[in-house]
C-alpha cells in the first residue's frame, strides 16, 4: 500500500477568513495529486488535479481563485480555501497518484472537515 | 449517461457470510481501469482492489474480489467471510484512458454487517 496524510482532519473558522489544507504522500513521489469535495451521503467530486511543478487543472464549475492548489514538490500538495463562506463548508479529500505500471492506483487522505461559522 | 452505476443504495449481510455489490460502468475506451474504495464512518477512502480491462483474469485481494464481466460492462466487489468491520461505503470507481488518472465514482453502497 501507500501513506497518504492529509492536515487538519477538522477545521472551524470565520466567515471570510482562509483555510488551508495540507496533502502528503509519506512513503512515495506523487507527481499527481487530486483534490475532492464530498457532500453528505453522496459521492466523491473532483475539484481539481495538481501536478507538481505546474498549475492545476480544475473542473468545471470550480473556482480556481477561490480554491487554491499548490503542489511545490513531489510530496505536497495544498488546497488553500480562499475567503471562506458558510457554502464552502464540507468534507475535502485529497488522494495522490502512486504510478505503478498500467494501474496508477490513488491513495487518499483521510480527508478534512471544514465548517465555516 | 452514468459512467459508473452502483443500483444498490444499502446492503444487509450477516458476519461470515458473502456479500456481492454492484457496479457497472459505461464507456468506448478498450483501456480502462477499475476500482473499488472502501469509506468507514471515519472518512479516509481505503483502496481495496483494481481490474484493468485487458486482464484476463479477475482481481483478487484477501477476501475481496472482483467478479470482472467485460462484455456486459460490470465490475462487482465479492466480499467473503464478512466480518463486523466490514460495515461502510463502498464505492466503485473508473479510470479512462487519456483523462490524466482521474477517477469516475459511482454513488455507492452502503454495507451493513450483522451479527
């Protein structure tokens, strides 16, 4: 298997004021990570997928200045929620591509808990 | 159209005995990769099994399973000897080629296992 970490698992903070959210791959290089939003009882949706070295891919529908990704090094990525409102509270996972041949498997996070007050 | 089609909301199974969730998926690609993640109540999505679609032979890890049916499009997760630690959200998920590694999932299936 793979170690992905992902800090805080639960944050409150104020109306207006900025999270950010950590992703690390312990025990491989992820040249590709993936961030996602996960609304109660339902699936896993992308947000965007962060590439080391370069600028994110978002999804459509997303707000790439709103939801900030930076992945500095083959270990880190970071989702940074930019003046954050009640709406952006949720659940966020990350995962990270562990490249193993043709399988490429993701291993995530064990996710963060945003409530915006 | 849905690309990954779990019909199975919720599932009930008692410890030890098997349970089979369903998955079918949509797609024209030949290559193409198939998931399943495990969801506990914690959160963490944990990766269980993967089939690619030109391996002639079903997946197997420990007591999961993938039954592989390539023709009719269906992936489904066999689970043996259920245990009370299998209870969560199991989700099915498909990797197309050309789209960077991103994931498909479907809605999932929430296993319950009794005593």
């Amino acid at each position: 298997g793979a170690v992905v970490s992902q800090h805080p698992s639960w944050v409150i903070c104020k109306s207006g004021t900025s999270v950010k959210i950590e992703c690390r791959s312990l025990d491989f290089q992820a040249t590709t990570m993936f961030w996602y939003r996960q609304f109660p009882k339902q699936s896993l949706m992308l947000m965007a997928t962060s590439n080391e070295g370069s600028k994110a891919t978002y999804e459509q529908g997303v707000e790439k200045d709103k939801f900030l990704i930076n992945h500095a090094s083959l270990t880190l990525s970071t989702l940074t929620v930019t003046s954050a409102h009640p709406e952006d509270s949720s659940f966020y996972i990350c995962s990270a591509r562990k490249a193993s041949g043709s399988k490429n498997i993701q291993y995530f996070g064990a996710g963060t808990r945003l409530s915006v007050l | 159209a849905q690309k990954i089609t779990q019909t199975q909301p919720g599932m009930f199974v008692q410890e030890k005995e098997a349970v089979t969730l369903d998955c079918t998926y949509d797609t024209s690609d030949q290559s193409y990769g198939l998931f399943w993640y495990k969801q506990p109540s914690s959160g963490e999505m944990i990766f269980l099994i993967y089939q690619g679609s030109y391996d002639e032979q079903n997946a197997t890890e420990g007591r999961y399973s993938l039954n592989f049916q390539k023709a009719r499009k269906s992936a489904n997760l066999v689970i043996s000897a259920s245990q009370l630690g299998d209870s969560a959200m199991y989700f099915c998920a498909m990797r197309e080629a050309g789209t960077a590694s991103k994931l498909t999932f479907g809605t999932g299936t929430r296993l319950q296992v009794t005593l």
